[in-house]
C-alpha cells in the first residue's frame, strides 16, 4: 500500500493538480492517520503529555492547509499514514542512527516516520527549559508532509534549533509552502459577519471595536484582517465562543444599527434570537419584554422562514433577508417588510458581468467594515456589491449590482477546518 | 523526570557515548557536511524504504539484518580518502563549507572559524539539508517580495476601516 500510495502521489502531481517545491512528494488524500507507537514512548514525559502535543502539532498544520489529521490507536499498523516514536541510538529498525545528546533531535521520513531522540531534554510547551517537543514535532511533521529544510529566519522548518520565548505559529510562508503542495483551504460557510461592540477604555471614552467571525457548521473563526489571518488556535466550537444560541447551524446574522435601535441577531430555522453584545450571551427577555428565541414571523412580519441568510444595509435601514432565488425587504423603523418585495435576487442585485450571479440560495451576506462594503457568499465564491466609491471610479454601474465573483480564500486567507477530534483543544 | 535507582543519580547520569559528537575539527565538521548533504545530495527516503522491505523479510538470520544495517549507515559515506591532512582543504569541502556558512547566514569564509562550529553543533534536524533546498533559500526570497506587496495592500485597507479590531494574540 505504501508504494500505492507513493505512487499515486507522484502521479497526481505529475497531472499537475498538486504542485510541489522542487520535487518535493506529497500525500494524496486529505485525512491522514497518525499514531504514537507502543514501543516508542518516551521516557521523560507522561505519555499524555506526549500525545497532547503530538495532537497540538498536527492540529497547527490542519490549521494553514486542507489536511486532517487523526490520532488512530487501533487499526493496523498497515493503515497508518504517520508513525511517531522516541528512540535513543539505534531505534526503531532506523537506518540513522541517533547521536545521543546534543546535536540531532530527531528526523522524520517523507509520507511517513518520525523519530525523536530520547537522549534530549524535550519538554512540553508550558516549559521554556529544554527543547520544546511541539516544536520539533511541528516542523518533523513539515517534512512528513513534503517541505524541506527552509533557511528562512521564523520559518519552522529551518534545520537548526531555535529556542522560542513565546508560542510559535506557522507564519505566512510557510502556509503558501503547504499550500503549494496540497491547495488552499475552501468551502462554504454558514453565516459571516462583523461583530461590534462598544467599550470603555480606562479614561471612559466609548470606543467601538469590530472582529469579523466566519461560521462553519458547528465552529467558527475569528479573521484578524489586520494580519490576514484567522486568530491562532481557531477554529473553536461555537458552544465555546458564542452564549446561548443554537451550537450549530446558524442561518444569519443581523446587526441592526441606527440612532434608535442597536440590535443584534442570530437567525436559524424559524426562529431568532437576540445577542446582548456587552454580556456576550443571548437575551432571554430583552428591555421591551419581548421573550427569546422567537418566530421570525413574529419578529420580522411578512418574513418567511427559514432563511439563507440576511444583512442589515445602512444605507436605506433595511434588513435584506434571502431565501432560494427571492430577497425580501423589512425596513427597520417602520417596523413591516417593504412593498415591492419579495424580487428576484438577480434583479435587486443585478449582475454586472451577465451570468455572474449567485442566482439563489446564498450562503451568507454581510457588510464589512473593513472593506466597506458588502459581500454575498455561495459555495467557495463570493460576490461584492457596488459601493459608492465603486461608483465613483465608474459611473456605468448600476446601484447594488454584483462585481463579477472571487474566491473566497483568495482574500481572506488560511480558514481551514481541523479535525473533529481536535476541535475542543 | 527520568527515574533515578542510586541515591546519588548517577545512574541518570548520560555516559559519554549517549552524547553527540562534537564538532571540533576538520574531520568531524567533513563527516557533517557529508552526512547533511552539502557534499553530494543524501538520497533519505528511498534508504529508509528499503530498510524497512528488507528488515521485513523474516527469514532473514537476524546477523544479516545487522549487517543490513550497518551498510545503511550514511556516515559510511566518506570517499576513502584518508583524513590525516585537513580535508576541507579538498575543492569540493571547500565549496560545501561555503555553501553550508552561506545557507547559515555566517561570514562566507570557507574556513572552520568558531562561528561555523558552533552552528554546527546546535540541536539540528537530523533530515539532510539536500541541494534542492539551498535552491529554496533563492526562491523564498522572491516570495517573500510579493508578500510585502500584499502587507501593504492590506495595511493600506486597515488604514481606511476607522475601527480597531482588538484580538487574543496568543494561542
């Protein structure tokens, strides 16, 4: 099986789907099998501890690419794609021999083996002393998975060990060096958005704060549009993050935000509920008594539910809610939803390259403040509406229209799932 | 904490041969550089592969499956020259400690100064350091170009959005 795979491995990429650095080899399926063999404990730390970090390293790198990675203590050895074990000189039926303390800690062979010194003082990532484990294992798992040695100051595949004050991430080349192998992350999301709240600082000055979430089933990230990335350690369950709203699932979110009226909302199914941004937890009964989760249809007459999604335009104090090929008008202040509407989607938000539409069935719409503007989301593509200053550069386009689409993962960067198993860590 | 039997832990004590040779001259800096691939490229997956076939193979007395392995060790590598004269005095040493000093960054000397020995005897990966990733250092360079592009594309658009975004730096 191996050299099936090996073979393979070559022979995809040799039809050109996954290009690789220098000739580097790369695994040909997305969840890969790992396991800590009995026989190669180490004897300096708890076999726990061992595994934990062993599961935080793989974890880092499903992190930046499409790959999965699961901890599989059953199945036979055959099935397992990635072997870890400790050893001290002769170990493990290695044909490299380990060279007792200092100097190699460990090394690891493509699509497969990693091997860790045991004659060095590795410790676990609470402990500055030593050699840090995760750290090793990270950057043996780079090897496992294709890349090489890179002599590139904050790569982690540098050769040479180099001591870390703080936690280490896998930084921006390094993403683009896996990626380069095994292709960007993508895939559709439930609902994303820009969350605001306001704070005080230590003067009491108000300030106002935003963060853009991505939800996916029943986790979410946090996107730093700051660093281009998603915050480090995401993706989280959204039980974890988020206070009494459904776990998974969600259809929308709606902020609603005017002189009167600062409100916040997560849809899903027939119902809605209310966020209260300062205590971070959803109402149960809000300062106008009104009880949560309610019907949509109580809330947003003339609504129908479920929906794809919804967003809240500031420009005419409409929530737009979209469900299959129609988008339904409510216009906050009069509280009803707005003649005219339902319309067809391609007609409210006309495409302006022709056949360059979502059609229906959006997977999320949101206003972002860091690009001003508003996106719709289906599938790995997004869509951006006109704004004012898309106006201004050009004239000839049509108010609410949809810019031809992008991908997704071309401008917000690396959100990639992990797997199950690692998704409370 | 590694267990302990004699009260005075020198049971725990590493006997010389657990630790790793130091590089302290000509000799053992060349068996570096070959071992790491700065001489000629280690073929590493292959070698293990064939271990592994090999090693399976039962009916084997276990001497041979020794002897199998004292073949597969790459520190045999050496071209059977004798090293009693300095070897990096050798053409292709001589290149392949400039390379080696070029790749670390150190002052491209093509001597074994202090500086080189003591890179050389940091913890490493134990993975060769194969001709097709020096290539890399010139291509990572390039990247990391267009990546500046992108920073300031996006540092040019977090200029515009008039709000902070405040987040947990740390894992």
């Amino acid at each position: 099986s191996l050299e099936m795979l090996l073979f393979r491995g070559r022979k995809k990429r040799s039809e050109g789907d996954t290009p690789s650095i220098s000739g580097q080899m790369a695994f040909s399926k997305t969840v890969l099998k790992w396991r800590l063999i009995g026989e190669g404990y180490s004897s300096q730390l708890s076999i726990d501890d061992q595994r934990y970090v062993f599961r935080l390293a793989f974890r880092m790198w499903s992190e930046v690419s499409p790959l999965l990675f699961e901890e599989d203590n059953t199945s036979p050895l055959s099935m397992i794609d990635i072997r870890l074990g400790f050893g001290t000189g002769r170990h493990l039926g290695c044909a490299q021999t380990f060279d007792g303390a200092g100097r190699e800690f460990a090394h690891a062979w493509q699509l497969g083996d990693i091997h860790f010194d045991d004659d060095e003082h590795f410790t676990a990532p609470s402990n500055d002393n030593g050699i840090s484990l995760l750290k090793v294992a990270v950057h043996e798992i780079g090897h496992v998975l294709g890349l090489p040695h890179i002599y590139r100051t904050g790569s982690i595949m540098q050769p040479s060990y180099i001591p870390q004050n703080s936690g280490f991430e896998i930084d921006w080349l390094d993403r683009k060096s896996v990626q380069e192998l095994y292709g960007k992350c993508a895939g559709p999301f439930n609902a994303v958005f820009d969350w605001v709240r306001k704070e005080r600082t230590v003067y009491g000055e108000v300030v106002v704060r935003f963060n853009t979430y991505f939800f996916r089933k029943n986790w979410y990230w946090l996107y730093e549009n700051r660093n281009n990335r998603t915050r480090y350690g995401d993706p989280i369950a959204i039980q974890v993050g988020w206070h009494g709203i459904p776990s998974d699932g969600i259809d929308a979110f709606v902020h609603v935000w005017t002189w009167r009226i600062d409100a916040t909302y997560f849809f899903k199914g027939t119902q809605y509920w209310r966020y209260d941004s300062d205590s971070d937890q959803a109402y149960a009964e809000d300062s106008e008594g009104n009880k949560y989760p309610r019907l949509i249809s109580e809330g947003f007459p003339g609504i129908p539910s479920p929906i794809n999604t919804a967003f809240y335009d500031r420009r005419d104090y409409r929530v737009y809610f979209f469900k299959d090929s129609l988008v339904y008008a409510f216009d906050v202040n009069k509280n009803q939803k707005v003649n005219g509407f339902p319309q067809l989607i391609t007609d409210a938000f006309p495409a302006v390259i022709p056949n360059d539409h979502p059609i229906s069935n959006l997977d999320a719409a949101f206003f972002s403040y860091s690009y001003n503007s508003i996106f719709f989301f289906k599938g790995t593509y997004f869509w951006k509406v006109v704004n004012d200053r898309d106006k201004q550069l050009n004239s000839s386009l049509a108010y609410n229209s949809l810019l031809p689409r992008q991908n997704i993962g071309d401008q917000w960067f690396d959100i990639c799932n992990v797997h199950s198993s690692v998704l409370r860590m | 904490e590694k267990l302990f039997h004699s009260r005075d832990h020198s049971d725990i004590e590493l006997p010389t041969s657990h630790r790793a040779e130091v590089i302290v001259d000509e000799v053992t800096a060349k068996q570096f550089l070959e071992k790491y691939g700065f001489t000629n490229p280690v073929k590493w997956d292959e070698k293990h592969y064939e271990q592994e076939e090999s090693f399976i193979d039962a009916n084997r007395a276990p001497k041979d499956i020794l002897s199998l392995i004292q073949e597969g060790t790459f520190a045999s590598r050496s071209s059977g020259e004798s090293d009693a004269e300095n070897p990096l005095q050798k053409p292709q040493y001589m290149k392949a400690l400039k390379e080696f000093q070029k790749a670390y960054n150190l002052p491209i000397t093509g001597v074994l100064d202090d500086a080189t020995k003591a890179v050389m005897n940091k913890p490493r990966c134990g993975v060769p350091d194969k001709k097709a990733d020096l290539n890399n250092t010139i291509d990572n360079t390039t990247t990391s170009i267009t990546n500046e592009t992108l920073d300031n594309r996006t540092a040019q658009v977090e200029r515009q959005a008039s709000y902070s975004a405040g987040t947990r730096q740390k894992r």
